[in-house]
C-alpha cells in the first residue's frame, strides 16, 4: 500500500517496544541443577536449599528466557563468590520449561513445591506471572518474577517479588523526555494482552495524570496485518504515540506505521527492546530517541562488567534482560543467607534491602516489593545488523519511582 502523504510534523510521538525477533535454544546445566528441595542434606551431609526456576526455555519468548538464564547463572556466580552456597546451604537449581504456557507452568511450580523447593522464580511472560503469583501465597514459598512487566505483579501478595522493571519505570523514563504534557493527545498502540494492557494503564496514570488525553488502540497478538491498526493511530491525529509491542510481528508494525505516514509526519521516541531488535528500525534508528530498560554497557558498573565476562565466558552475549536473571541471582543469595529455609525471614530480609545490581543502585520497597532501579535513553548509531545502541541519559532510580501499591496479602 502506497504511504499517505506526510502531515506537517507533530510535537512528540512516544512509543514503548518489547520486540522479540528471534528465538534461541537454551543451553543446558545451571550452577549446580540438582533436584529441588529445601532444608535437605546432600551426600556431603551439608544442608540445600532448592530453587526452581520457571521460565520460557522455548515458546514464544524463547530469546528473553536465554537472556534471563544466561544473567541468573553469572549473578550466582558473583553472588556466591563461585561456591553456589549461601548462609551454609548449597542453592541446587532445577530447570523447567514453561514454553509460554501458563497451565505448564503452574503445573511444573506445583510439582517443585511438592518436592519442597521454597523459592521459584523465572516468569518470562506477564500472564505467567500473574498466576505464579497467587500459587506463591497459597503455599508460602517465594516467588521472585523475571522479565514478566506487568504492573499488577508489584503489591499482589507478600511473598512475590520481581526481579526487574515493571511498565510503570518505562513510562516513566519516556515522561522524562516529553515535558509538558498538559492538553496533548496521546494514542497507546499495543496488542491486547496482558503486557500491552498494563502499558495503556501506565499511560494513562503517569500521563493522562500529567493532563493528557490518553486513548489506546489494541490489536490481537495474533494479527499479521497490522496496517488497519496503524490506520486508527493516524486518523486520531495523537500528539504522542504510545506503542507497546512484543513478537515477531514488529517489521512489519514499523512498516505499517511507515506507510500511514505516522513515522514521516512525527517525531519518535521508542522503547529499545534486544539487540535482534535493532536492525527492525532501518536507517530510520538515528533519528529516534530510546528508552531503555538495559543495553549492554549502559550501566558501567562492577557488576555490569562481572555480569559481562561471566556471560561472554559461557558463549552469551549479555542484552535486554540478562540483568533480571542476575538481580534474581542476587536476591535468592540475600534470601538464604538471612532467612535460610524459613521463607517468612526470607521476605523480611528482602523488604527495603537496597543492593549494588547491574544496572546501579537498586531497592526493593518494602510497602509493595516494586524494584525501585536507574532506566535509560539512548540512540542507535548505524543501522541493519551495524546499528549499536549509544547512551544519552542515565536516570536514577529516584526519578523513576512508580506510585506504591500496598501489599494485597
């Protein structure tokens, strides 16, 4: 379809993507896998503690599940000092496969529980993690959430953390860029699921609460032909434009948008998902400001680069959410080391605990477990398979502080 003629150009268009362009076989083997169980003695007559982790190994969002294990093997490395032990105990890690589905895994949680595994952590997938989260309370184990963005996993019980940034942080980082927002129309294009819902939700409490007109425009995760929704974006005639996107169908979304003259009559700023994502933008990735939840050395810290050399070691190469696999490393290891199997000390050990990750100072609030943490802007320099990622802005995690949503139990 030919592109319609530009507009004269708007304000802003603002725009947050999850893009998910490849997916990748996981390798196996973990920092010490073995079978779950807590309290437990090895043969060496040493306690264990086991730990399940419950993730996208293939499915859909097979590529951040890569990342988030790949990030969680290093953050054990570096938080055991490369013994695999904490507060005594042996931390034995038992792999499952979700593949995206969320009757796997709550199956597989329940069969790890079964076996007395206490903390579970891993959700890739926002749906996942909302169903994660209430077997966790039921059965008062912990249960630390991945990559999973949802706004609703933050305050939903007292036993579910996460261990990265919710949508809530994105929108916030994307504010930061806009100024004044009083009066602006804002469209949210998303898909319909639970992700891209929480996104709408974001705008319109941190913009719409700033004064701006917020609308959304939602098509199924399952369209390929996404020309009729880029359609509505552009009749709306938005000054900002908000796009939550994760899958596959992202080159063609940018196509879409391209050819209804949304990019040619705006200016753009976009949330910078993995690296298999950079080359979806074309030539047109220089001319557009990121927010970013990770790139690799965006962050320059100790970690950072412990996280790097572990990973790259292993063959990997560290990207979007490789930071959550380590956080959630890091925060098992706080966890046993203070609480050792009693999961009620493990929570009270975790609440308010303010810790060096890879991304800088981070804290987890006490009032709803949110991970308060710094967020990015950043530029592509390049473009196709060349374009690599430049840092703006970093802002600290004080700046992008979602609003406390209290414990729910």
């Amino acid at each position: 379809m030919p592109a319609t003629p530009a507009r004269p150009r708007r304000t802003r268009t603002l725009t947050a993507v999850a893009v998910l362009a490849v997916s990748a076989l996981l390798a196996s083997g973990c920092a010490r896998a073995g079978t779950a169980g807590s309290g437990t003695s090895d043969s060496g007559g040493s306690k264990t503690v086991g730990v399940g982790l419950v993730y996208s190994k293939t499915g859909p969002l097979a590529a951040y599940g890569k990342q988030y294990i790949e990030g969680f093997r290093a953050g054990l490395e570096y938080a055991t000092k490369g013994t695999g032990k904490a507060g005594g105990r042996t931390i034995e890690v038992t792999e499952r496969d979700d593949a995206g589905d969320a009757s796997k895994a709550v199956a597989a949680a329940k069969d790890l529980i079964g076996k007395g595994t206490k903390i579970i952590a891993g959700s890739t997938d926002s749906g996942i993690a909302l169903q994660m989260a209430p077997l966790a309370a039921q059965n008062k184990v912990l249960f630390i959430d991945g990559p999973a963005a949802t706004d609703a996993v933050t305050g939903i019980n007292t036993y579910t953390f996460r261990s990265g940034r919710q949508s809530y942080q994105d929108t916030l980082t994307a504010a930061a860029m806009l100024g004044d927002a009083k009066g602006k129309k804002v469209t949210v294009l998303a898909q319909d699921s639970t992700f891209g819902q929480a996104n709408v939700a974001a705008v319109k409490a941190v913009l719409g609460g700033e004064g701006a007109q917020v609308s959304s425009v939602l098509a199924p995760p399952s369209a390929t032909d996404l020309t009729p929704f880029a359609r509505q974006v552009e009749s709306a005639g938005p000054d900002l434009v908000f796009v939550a996107w994760a899958g596959a169908t992202a080159p063609a979304l940018w196509t879409a948008l391209d050819q209804q003259g949304v990019l040619a009559s705006s200016t753009v700023t976009t949330g910078l998902a993995g690296t298999a994502s950079y080359p979806v933008f074309g030539t047109g990735g220089e001319k557009i400001t990121f927010l970013a939840h990770y790139f690799a050395g965006a962050a320059g810290t100790e970690a950072e680069k412990a996280m790097t050399a572990s990973v790259e070691k292993a063959g990997g190469t560290p990207d979007l959410f490789t930071p959550d696999g380590f956080s959630a490393a890091q925060m098992i290891v706080r966890a046993v080391e203070e609480g050792g199997d009693d999961v009620d000390a493990m929570v009270k050990a975790l609440e308010g605990w303010t810790f060096e990750g890879v991304k800088g100072e981070q804290r987890i609030r006490a009032e709803d477990h949110a991970l308060l943490q710094p967020m990015f802007q950043a530029k592509l320099k390049g473009s196709g398979a060349t374009a690599v990622p430049e840092l703006i802005k970093k802002l600290p995690m004080g700046d992008v502080v979602p609003p406390v949503k209290p414990l729910a139990g």
